[in-house]
C-alpha cells in the first residue's frame, strides 16, 4: 500500500454512511414487520430521579510521593432516567452531573457543575428482525476519577497507554453504536453492524493522552446447514486516528469463516480461520510511512455441559500490529446452591515474546446474611513498541448485614500493569485501594454510608510510594414514577 500523504478528507463522509446504513434499515424494516402486534399491546413507561451527597476529606487526592495538602470535597450527584416498553420495543434515555465544592492545597478551589453524562438506547424486535441503537457522552474531570474503577485509565487499548497514576485534565468520551439482525430463528440470517468511540482530552499534564477516535463495521452472514451444525461468514472493518506527533492512522480488515457443531446433547465445538490485514501509517522524520502487518487468525473451541456447571478448552491466533499471539485457555465453571465459581487458567504467547499466564477467576457466595465475591483477571498483549503488557485486575468485597436496615461491607481492589521490552528496563506501575464503610438504610429509598479507604501506588518510575487515606460521609435517595 502506498504512503499516505495525509489525512484522508473523504474519511468523515463515508463512515458516517457506514454508521446510518443499519440505522436507517431498522427504522423502515422493523415498524413494518411488528405493526400489526404493536397496535395492540399495552406499554408501560417508568421516570427515575437520584440525588446523593458525599462530603469527602482526602490528604493526598492526587496520591503523590509528597503529598501537596489535604483537600475537602462536597459533590452533588443529579440523575435522572427515562424508559418506556412494549412487547417489541424498548427505548432508555438517562442523563447525570455532579454539582462540585473542593477546597484544594494551596489555597486553590474548584467548584461548578461537573461530569456530565447522557446515554441513550433504542431496541425492537419483529417477527424475524432485531434491531438496537445506543449512544452515549461523558464528561470527566480526571483529577476525581478514581482509575480503578475507570477501564480507559487502567490501560487505554487504542492509544496503550497506563494510566494508574492520577492525572489531571478533562477527558470527553463518545460512543455510539448499531446493529440490525435479519433472519432470526430461520435458518439463514444476516447481521450487520457499526459503530463509533471518540475520545478527546484538554488540559491534561500528560502528553501521552492524545485524541482518537476509532469508527468500525462488521457484516455477518449465518447458515444452519443441519438441525446442529451451523456455519458463518464475518467481515469486519475498522479505522483508528490519533492526533499525536506521528498522526497515526490505522486501517484493519478481516475476513473469517466459522464452523460450529453438537457432537451430543452436552458436547459442543467449534472452529474458525481467518484472514486479517493492518495498515498502520504514521509520520517519521517528516516523511508519511506506511507499514503492512497481516497474517493468518485460527480459533478453536470444545465445551461439554455437566450437571452442575460446565468443562471447555480454546484455542486462538490473533493479529496485532505488533505480530500474531497465540493463547490456550482450559475452564471451569460450577454452578452452586447459594453462588457460582468459574476459572480459567491459560498461556499466551506474542510472535517476538516469552510465553505468559492469562487466567481468570469469577466466584460469588451468598451468606446467611451478606455476600461474598472475588474477581481476578490477568491478560497480556504486545504494544506497538513490541513491549508485551501484562495486566493483572482483581476485587475482593464482602458485605454483612446486621438487621434490615443497618450493614457493614470492606473491599478491596487492585490493579497492575508490567512492561517488559525484553532488556529489563520495563515499567511496573500497581495501585490498590482498601475500603470500609457502615451502611444504613435511613427510610424507604434513601441510604446513608460512613467511611474510610486507603489508596496506595508503586510506580517503577517513581522515587518512592506513596498512598493517601479519606474518610467520606454520603446520602442517596431515588425516586420511582410510573406516568
């Protein structure tokens, strides 16, 4: 593929046709099909308000080494949400803010209505058709985001970056997607797909925080060839932008097909190959350079019900623009009489790295008079600077209640990132929190919770750790109306 000499202009037009495509199919195909049923079914609609309050006092909110002063945090949390359902349509539209006081070291306040937030979704059925929209927009003020329980800030898989360090600045996030399903229970359908996340940040303290954006599309094509025996056809395409130095631009297309088989009534399996290419052009030098990465994707797959949970094993070949990896999986998983625990337990493995351990845990236990659950998670991958990337994410929370009305929890959580760029000098960077609190429900619908977390940060980087301690004190009342 030749150099790109630039951004491509046409670009904006043609994935906004791409995205209206399926939009425009499920508003004039599915009102036709369910018409005749939607005239006589009785809907119903529910309207939804939350307000709470936290008063919250933190001496190191910004979890330095030398931490700057104490600061006092008053926040505001105003919602609302909107649903009205049929039996062949469901449409949801919610929306929130926080009204924020903040006395901060050095004498320095921040105060304003902040992180706003609006999501919207829109899902109907036909007689053979299933059609769903979504979208939604975020507002963050990233010096309160906590990254542990924020996704994007633990490891950003579109820009690679790890963010467990607290930063400050405002991130904007858009996200909108769309699918259309023809052919369901028949036996051959189609589905088609698209969609769109946009990510944009502003006086950030990092400029490793850059704005992207990815737009994508996928094309699925089912045949049932037996009563058991099914075979499908998936392409997918996908371009990422990012306004960093090198002006990345990233073009992906795949092309796979997929086998999928009862061997018995407990018994399944399944087989998939495929084809996946990556263009990756990016500024060197003052010279646009465009790099071609593609190659061959496999997956396998066998799992067997049992009486009480199930047994299976896979296998896959991805493509990244960093080379193939290939993982190994075996799981577990029992279904119990007052819970459910599920693992699994695998080696991965990238085209230039050593082999590493991915696994999982899921496990949840309802007490006499509480509940227990565990989550751990540890993945890998491999960077585009062909650093493998382990990231280990767990939680640990536990409640008991003491009467109806009163409960206390602890919890905890943690999250690491380990680079290795195969000369020892990778980066570690791990952060974990440690949570108590008194819960009490005050009257119907509104609760009251007391207390205290310990946050902690170890980054290779850094001169030394550094951890804060905040005590918080919050209310929260709902309230349901059914128009």
């Amino acid at each position: 593929m030749a150099a790109m000499g630039g951004r491509d202009k046409r670009s904006p037009m043609r994935w906004a046709a791409v995205l209206a495509t399926p939009v425009l199919a499920g508003l004039i195909v599915l009102p036709l099909r369910g018409q005749a049923q939607d005239a006589t079914t009785a809907g119903g609609s529910a309207l939804r308000f939350t307000v709470g309050t936290e008063l919250r006092v933190d001496d190191n909110l910004g979890l330095d080494v030398d931490s700057a002063g104490t600061s006092t945090i008053w926040d505001t949390d105003l919602g609302f949400g909107y649903s009205i359902e049929t039996a062949l349509s469901k449409l949801t539209f919610s929306g929130s803010g926080v009204i924020r006081q903040a006395d901060l070291p050095g004498d320095a306040s921040d105060n304003g209505f902040q992180d706003p937030r609006l999501a919207f979704g829109y899902d109907r059925a036909g007689a053979t058709s299933r059609f769903s929209v979504d979208a939604s927009w975020r507002q963050t003020d990233l010096r309160y985001l906590d990254p542990l329980a924020d996704p994007i800030v633990i490891e950003d898989e579109a820009t690679g970056e790890q963010g467990l360090r607290q930063i400050t600045g405002t991130r904007e996030r858009l996200t909108f997607g769309t699918q259309i399903e023809f052919g369901v229970g028949t036996p051959m359908g189609m589905t088609l797909g698209a969609s769109r996340r946009e990510t944009s940040y502003q006086d950030t303290n990092r400029t490793s925080y850059y704005d992207n954006h990815t737009d994508a599309a996928f094309a699925r094509l089912r045949m049932d060839l037996t009563p058991v025996t099914s075979a499908t056809v998936d392409a997918q395409a996908s371009r990422y932008e990012a306004e960093n130095l090198s002006r990345t631009v990233r073009d992906s297309t795949a092309l796979s097909f997929g086998l999928g088989t009862a061997l018995d009534k407990a018994t399944t399996l399944s087989g998939r190959i495929g084809y996946r290419m990556i263009d990756s052009t990016r500024t060197l030098d003052g010279e646009r350079e465009t790099t071609t990465t593609d190659g061959v994707t496999l997956g396998a797959g066998v799992r067997r019900e049992l009486r009480a949970g199930s047994v299976g094993a896979d296998y896959s070949r991805s493509v990244a623009t960093s080379g193939t990896r290939d993982t190994l999986r075996f799981d577990r998983q029992f279904e119990l009489y007052n819970g459910r625990f599920g693992i699994s337990l695998g080696t991965t493995k990238g085209e230039n790295g050593d082999p590493g351990l991915v696994a999982n845990v899921d496990w949840t236990h309802e007490l006499k008079r509480g509940a227990i659950d565990l989550a751990l998670d540890r993945s890998s991958r491999t960077d585009d600077n062909n650093q493998d990337v382990l990231v280990t994410q767990g939680s640990l929370n536990w409640r008991h209640d003491l009467n109806e009305a009163n409960s206390v929890s602890l919890g905890a959580s943690l999250a690491s990132i380990q680079r290795d760029d195969n000369s020892g000098d990778g980066r570690d960077i791990t952060r974990a929190s440690l949570r108590m609190a008194w819960n009490r429900e005050i009257v119907r619908d509104v609760d009251m919770s007391l207390g205290y977390v310990h946050r902690f940060l170890d980054d290779s980087d850094a001169s030394d750790t550094a951890d804060s301690n905040s005590v918080y004190l919050s209310l929260g009342k709902t309230f349901d109306l059914r128009p």
